[in-house]
C-alpha cells in the first residue's frame, strides 16, 4: 500500500485543496493561500513549505538547467493551508504562476500538482501625460548655455531620455554630440523634473572634446529642443504629443552674476506684498528657489511663497507674515547660478588663478534694503 | 504535469475569479482596483523587509570586516552593512575556467531574466546597478532595483554557486551617513524643485568612505569624504573639485568615477570627470572646505562614461594596471607607474600623450562587460550581453591580464587541428576554481 499512514484513519478529504489570490488586509498587495487541506496534511508539509507552495514569474524561461529562482516570501501555516506573502509585491501585468505540490506528504488522494497562474490587471488609461514647462523659458538662449529643465505633468520613468531628446538644428534634423550623456538620468525626486544638461566637456574652452567639435550651439543659429512623444511615464504610458521649444542662440555670457545690477523694489511695513528683485539676465530656475534668501531685522529667515516669472529675471518672496519696519538683507548664496553655470563670484570657466591667489571666495553675497511706511527705491549694492 | 486546477466551491468574497491554464486575469472588486491604480499614481510602495533601510541601491564598495557600503541616491545616504559570517557563502570550489586557454565560464546564464523572476516581474523592469566581489568567500554581489519610476524596489543579491539568493538587509547591524544637500536657506516651499545628488561613486579607504556625485541644479563638483565608523556630520569632508585648463581655464568637474590608490606609499585619488579627462590628486590636498584642482593625466575621449574604474596585477609581467571599462567602446588600461610618472598638463601645452606620458603603457582592449570586478589575480567577472541576444545579460569570468575569451573571438586555436605555436593544447584539460 503505498503513502504513509498518519492517522488511525487514511483521510480522503471531500474538498481538494485549492489556490486562491487574497488580497493583504495588511496593507497593499496580494498573497497566496493553499486552502482546503486537512490538519493532517498541513502537519505533514509544515517544514516542507518553501517546496510545497511555491510562487514564480510565469513566463521566465530557463535558459539552462538552473531554471530561474522561485519568488522569495513569508510562509504561514494556517488550521487548513499555507499562505504565502511575497517579498516583493506581485507587479501589475505580470503573469504569475502559483504551485501546490503536496507530494511530499506521500498521503494517497493527494496526486499531482496544483497549479494556479493569474495576473493582475494593469490599469490601462488614456495618455495623458505631457511635457508642461521648458526653463529657461525665454526663446533666446546664450551660447555657452549650461542646462534645460523640463517638467512633466506626471512621474516618468528612467532610462528614456537619451533616445527621445533632442536639440535639432534648423533644419529640423538632430545636432549630434550637443547634449551631455550623463551617467545616471538626473531627475528630482518626484521624477517630474529633468535635467538636460548640454555637453561640458564642449562647453569648458580647451578641454579636448572642446577643442575637436567645438561649442554645443553657434551663436546666430536658431535650434529646436525636441521631445519625441516616445517618452514614457512611471505608468508605462507615453506622451500624449510631442513637444518642441524653438530658440535663438545670442552671444556667450562668460561673466559672474552681477548682484550690483539687481533691482531691488522693497515692500511697506504692515502689508503682505512682495519684496521685488529684477536681473538684468535669465537665473537658474531651479536654484532661483534656494540661492536667494531673505533675512529680517533680527536676522532670520523669512518664509513665504516665492514666485518667478519674466524668463526667470524676476524673483518675488510673498511673506507669511506682514513686513515688520527696519534694516533687512537679501542673501546670496555663492553656489547661485545663472543659465550658463557662472556665479556671483566666477564664470562657468573663468580665467585660471596660480595657486598663489587669494583663496576662492564662499561667502554668502548681502544686498541690504530696508522696509519703510513709505516706498523707497534701493538700489542693490 | 499541470493539473488545471478545481474550481473552488466556496465563493468567498475576497477570492478572486477562476484560475485556467493560460494567465486569465482576475474581476478585482471595485475598491481593490481603486487602491491599486492610487498606489500606481501615487508611485508609493511599501518596501520589502529584504531591503531593510535602502530606499534604492546603487553604488558598492566593500570596507573592513566584510563592511558593505551602499549609496543610496533617494534616500540620500551612504548606508553600511556589517555582514556576518551567516550573511556570505564561501565559493570555495567553484569553476572558473581555463586560464591558459582563454576559456571563461559562465557563473549565471540569463542574469537578468533570474533577476527579474527573484524580485516578481519582468526582464525589462530591472536594472543592476553595481556588482562587487566579497574578499574573503569570492562571494559576487550585487545592487538591483526593480522599476524604473519615482519609488522602486532595491535588492541587494548574492550569487551562490550559480543560484541567486536575496540578502536580507532587514536585521544586519546597520548604520549610516546621510549626504547633506546645501542647507535650505530659503524659504521652505511646497513645490519647490527638489534636489538630488546622485551618487556616481562609493569607495573605501583606509577608514574613509568617499563619495562622488552629481547635482541634478548646481553645476556642483562636491566630493565627501566621511570617516568610517559613520559618527555624524561633523566627520565628513566636503570638498569641491575644480579642473584647470591649460593654465588657461579654471571651472568645476563633478567625478564620475573614482579610485585612491598608493603611490609610492602617498594616497592618491584617481577620478574621471564628467567631461572625460582622467585626473590626480593626492589625498592630503582633499581637505573640508577646500576646492581642490586634480592634475590632468589623460583623456579617455569623447562621448565616452566610464563603467568600472579598477586595478589589477598583471600575472605575467607582475606589474599594476589601472583599467577603466567604458561604455561606448572598449577598456582603456594604464600602467599604475605611469599614472603616478605622468605630468600633469602643461601650462598652454597639449595632454602628453606621447611616449613621456601616458601613451607608453596605455592600450585600448575590447571588453565590453556592463560590469567587471577582479576577482583573483588570474580572473575577473563581468556583466555581459550575449551577442545573440537582445536582452540576455550573463555573468561569467574573464581571465586576467588580456580580458580575451576564445569563445567570443575567432583564433587558431579554436580548431583542433589548427596550429598551436603556444602549447595551448598541453592546456586543455586545465581548471581553475576558488
């Protein structure tokens, strides 16, 4: 006779044993539970688990006799099964296959294998997903320009960028070598917001991919900055159009940031209005919203809402709390930018200082300006 | 061998359609679907225990007594991982192939489709991100990350006589160094554009951890320098990394790859740039604060990005070699002598190229593994694709110093009857293992 007595009683169970997909009450996700089998049995597999329940990606295919591994989880041993929680959660639109095989038990009526294959519906929705803003925004760029930003108006995913974007030349076909490979996509955290960076090596003068293509961009010529809709989102989706930003290309600016040619347009005591800075040319968008700080008379920060806008040559701080009257100070940072990379304290690639010189400086910039009942025109310094 | 399986007779409310043999997909209950599609929106996760307190994985470096450090660009962290004994495998035993022939073998076939079938999805939804060699078990790991959105799933994985296990980061004594983004002076705001430094580049050395890294808004060139065991803040260096030109041109470089290296009993930091040269500093002069210019010893050429930036002694002439893999063409090798010999650029002069400088030792070799790690002095292992196949990753070894496998390329002694000027065939029964 064979298979393994346990029991006074050989037990035939009425009901199969059965796959099911449950939802984790846990928290998000699914698992897999064995269900329908007798104590005896769940005795008898107990410490075989990890062979008795076994989870894998249906369509791996083995390429040799190592077939590809089993996906990891927590087994629990239940009053009628097993249940198995996977690591890592089973992903949408993926075909996966679960396993019963009780043979281990040896107990007769329990031949064969259970198999139970299910995927979780993606979620299929319309493209909606486009590019919604290019900084800088202006459509007259500098030669020597450094970087884009572009946002999305969703997550996106990595590893798409090289493929679909492009600065094209005017007569509309790619400009080769303009755009820096960079190592790892540089996105923000939301990954709505890349950068594209245009190639250092040929924007730093003298650096050898410098001295054999030359400047990214030529001055006087006119580019497109181009976005295949082939772009996709962290859904898998993909633009819903494509999208290009024409510019003009004007001369190099090789020049620190100028702070004494801000404008400075203070607000009145008791009020909530802005405190105005306008610059004679386009700043970084991004580093406009943490190279610039505003202190009050007691010397700390002030909070408020920060606005930019006129091709990023306006910067606007809305406090939370109304003006108080007295001696304020905007504080520069020295790692702000400009669209080409320079500093308030050197240019992109300046002029090469002997190690002798005076040691770099870092200090934050201070532009005084002061609150009054009345507006007063200050000039910054 | 597969049974369809029995229609359940209960029709409970929290089970889920009927299975069949080909992938049928389940009628989710309206809030399911709805909690499911948010969760995608959202694009948060709840991370898995096996990755314990990574948020991503990315680059690896072993330090003292089995110390894995990780750089982790979303949580914004270098994490370190104190394995024990339980943690690694020795391979003691493992095939490595035959030397003398130029025979790798390989280690995993179909790396990334094992990969993927581990972590619960698809070959294309993966990416390995680093790959280094435990010293003392021969043990290769490595950092993977499943998805490629805002939120995904690091892995740290360990190969095991063929077979990939997960290491489970959840209860191995932890610590970690956060890597500081510019104190926020500025107004705190709701949709600010977030910073993020992406760490290109984690090594150990000699109770110091360094970390390079790329801005995605400051055009920044930051080099960390933190002191192992992590304390805190206080024992990290930063420094800035300017690059000179010529004598012409002064402008900031962030490091892509880098390497410390004695030479003549002085540590060296050996980094490439973003924009392709290969430059020198001496580890005294990367001080906190400072802003510190490398010495130019080279380029590696337009277009290109260094992959793995590596020593390795050479069996035959018993000579050091720096290799750098790059991904746009093949490894360039110099010799670790002419590294430290070759001046720096000069003052309105051309990079020496030429049999003074660099040029006298550096040769340009044909591998082309996504990864590489030396294992022993006579093999490394890689990363590679398989000719044949568009997505097929495999991980093998490659014997040391030429980096050539017979299988790849065509040669005599291919042919059993072909001509053998080098005695490979007295070879041939020759197996090199752990």
């Amino acid at each position: 006779m064979t298979g393994q007595i346990l029991a006074d009683r050989v037990e035939v169970p009425a009901i199969q044993p059965a796959l099911v997909i449950e939802p984790n009450p846990s928290g998000a996700g699914w698992r897999v539970r064995a269900h329908n089998l007798s104590p005896a049995i769940v005795a008898a597999v107990a410490e075989y688990a990890q062979s008795v329940l076994r989870v894998q990606v249906a369509e791996a295919e083995g390429l040799d006799d190592e077939g590809p591994p089993d996906m990891p989880g927590d087994y629990e041993i239940l009053g009628d099964g097993i249940r198995f929680t996977p690591q890592f959660p089973f992903e949408q639109g993926v075909p996966f296959r679960a396993i019963l095989d009780l043979r281990v038990a040896g107990l007769p009526g329990l031949a064969g294998v259970r198999t139970r294959e299910f995927l979780l519906p993606r979620e299929v929705r319309a493209a909606d997903t486009t590019v919604s803003q290019v900084f800088p925004s202006g459509d007259v760029l500098p030669e020597n320009l450094l970087r884009f930003y572009v946002r999305f108006s969703n997550p996106m995913r990595r590893g798409w960028a090289e493929d679909h974007i492009a600065i094209l030349g005017p007569d509309g076909r790619p400009v080769p070598d303009v755009l820096y490979r960079a190592p790892i996509e540089l996105w923000d955290r939301s990954m709505t917001c890349l950068t594209v960076l245009l190639d250092p090596g040929r924007l730093k003068r003298g650096v050898g991919p410098n001295r054999m293509l030359g400047a990214p961009l030529e001055a006087g010529g006119r580019y497109t900055l181009a976005i295949a809709s082939g772009m996709l989102d962290a859904c898998g989706r993909p633009l819903q159009r494509d999208f290009k930003k024409s510019f003009c290309v004007s001369k190099a600016v090789r020049q620190p940031i100028a702070i004494e040619e801000w404008t400075v347009a203070p607000p009145t005591t008791g009020g909530c209005d802005p405190l105005e800075l306008t610059f004679p040319r386009p700043l970084d968008w991004a580093e406009l919203y943490h190279g610039i700080a505003v202190a009050s008379p007691t010397g700390l920060p002030m909070s408020g809402r920060i606005d930019i806008d006129m091709g990023e040559t306006r910067w606007r701080l809305t406090p939370d709390a109304p003006w108080q009257a007295g001696a304020h100070a905007i504080r520069v940072a020295p790692a702000l930018e400009d669209i080409c990379g320079n500093t308030p304290y050197a240019p992109f690639d300046g002029p090469f200082r002997p190690a002798e010189a005076a040691p770099r400086q870092t200090a934050t910039r201070l532009v005084p300006f002061a609150v009054t009942p009345i507006t007063v025109l200050a000039a910054g310094q | 061998m597969n049974v369809p399986s029995a229609p359940a007779l209960h029709s409970r409310r929290e089970t889920l359609g009927l299975g069949a043999k080909s992938g049928v997909s389940l009628a989710l209950a309206e809030s399911f679907l709805g909690a499911a599609s948010a969760q995608a929106a959202s694009g948060e996760i709840k991370l898995p225990r096996s990755a314990g307190p990574l948020r991503s994985a990315g680059q690896m470096a072993f330090g003292p007594d089995s110390v894995l450090f990780v750089g982790d660009i979303t949580g914004a962290a270098v994490h370190a991982f104190a394995l024990r004994d339980k943690d690694l495998t020795p391979q003691t035993g493992v095939a490595l192939g035959n030397f003398h022939n130029f025979e790798g073998v390989d280690l995993v076939r179909g790396l990334d489709v094992k990969l993927a079938a581990l972590m619960g999805t698809t070959y294309d939804n993966i990416v390995i991100n680093d790959m280094v060699v435990h010293p003392a078990t021969k043990q290769v790991l490595l950092s993977v990350e499943r998805g490629h959105g805002p939120s995904v799933i690091p892995a740290i994985v360990k190969v095991n006589r063929g077979r990939l296990e997960l290491l489970n980061l959840d209860g191995i004594p932890h610590t970690k160094a956060a890597i500081q983004n510019e104190p926020a002076e500025s107004a705190r705001l709701e949709f600010e554009p977030q910073r993020v430094y992406a760490i290109t580049d984690v090594k150990y050395y000699n109770g110091e951890v360094f970390v390079t890294g790329i801005s995605n808004q400051r055009f920044a060139s930051t080099l960390y320098r933190i002191r192992y065991p992590f304390t805190g803040q206080k024992a990290t260096s930063t420094v800035e990394i300017w690059h000179p030109v010529h004598g012409e041109f002064e402008t900031r470089a962030p490091i892509i790859r880098e390497l410390v290296r004695e030479i003549r009993g002085e540590p060296h930091l050996f980094a490439v740039y973003g924009c392709t040269p290969l430059v020198r500093f001496p580890l005294a002069a990367l001080k906190d604060g400072a802003h510190v210019r490398g010495d130019t010893i080279g380029e590696l050429g337009y277009g290109s990005n260094p992959l793995d930036m590596l020593t390795f002694n050479n069996p035959f002439d018993h000579k050091d070699y720096l290799l750098v893999t790059i991904d746009v063409r093949g490894a360039s090798q110099i010799a670790v002598a002419d590294l430290e010999t070759a001046p720096a650029e000069q003052t309105g002069g051309p990079i020496d190229f030429g049999p003074g400088g660099l040029g006298r030792t550096q040769r340009n070799l044909p591998i082309r593994a996504e990864h590489m790690a030396i294992l022993n002095p006579r093999w490394a292992v890689v990363i590679w694709r398989h000719p044949k196949t568009a997505y097929r990753m495999d991980l093998g070894t490659l014997m040391v110093p030429y980096f050539f496998d017979r299988r790849l390329g065509m040669a005599e002694m291919n042919w059993p009857d072909g001509p053998d000027p080098f005695q490979y065939r007295e070879h041939r029964n020759e197996t090199d293992h752990i």
